[in-house]
C-alpha cells in the first residue's frame, strides 16, 4: 500500500520515472541508497538525520512513536524537517505512519 502511494498504480505496468543527478549524492557507482527506518523513540531521529546527511533516501515508520508519545513524535519530526531544509532536502508524509525524507538532489512530487 504504501509503496503504491509512492510509486503509482503504475508500478509493474507502463512505467513512469524520474531520472536523479546522483553525482552531488556521493553516491557509489550512481546508484542512491533507500532506507527504510523506524522511530519508536526521539533518540532515534539522530540516526535517520545521519542517513539523510549521508546523502540517503530515507522511508520512516512513525506509527511506533505516534501510539507511544505525540508530542515526542512532533519534536522528531520538526528536528528532521529541520535538518532536511538546512540541507535543502525535502519531507513529506506518504500517509498516517509514514514519512519519506529526500537529500538535496531528489524532490517528493505532489498531486
């Protein structure tokens, strides 16, 4: 589910894609390294800044630390949306526990 509001209906039938300059990402051999991470505690977005620094795509589990602490999950999310404008990156929520984080060379696409 989630990966169909990422990627469309499309996925598996006509495809439709965006090519990404990875030569800024420092990423290896041109490919952009995904990862999927979870925040169950705010200590956790330290990890998920890192990632994001690192030049990573970055897909957050927020669903943990939403049924745990609101008010945590509001201060992870602004320390991440924080460091995603330093570097002129980009966040949004995919749906209700979900975050994508995006380096400076990648944008989230909006309806």
């Amino acid at each position: 589910m989630v990966l169909e509001k990422l990627f469309g209906k499309s996925v598996g039938g006509e495809e439709s894609y965006i090519e990404l300059d990875t030569s800024a990402a420092g990423a290896e051999g041109g490919k952009v390294p995904i990862f999927v991470d979870k925040l169950v505690d705010f200590a956790d977005s330290d990890r998920i800044q890192k990632s994001l620094r690192n030049g990573s795509i970055v897909l957050v589990k927020i669903k943990p630390l939403k049924e745990k602490d609101m008010s945590e999950l509001k201060r992870a999310i602004e320390k991440l949306r924080k460091t995603c404008v330093a570097l002129n990156g980009d966040i949004a929520g995919i749906d209700e526990d979900w975050i994508i984080l995006c380096p400076s060379f990648a944008r989230i696409a909006r309806d």
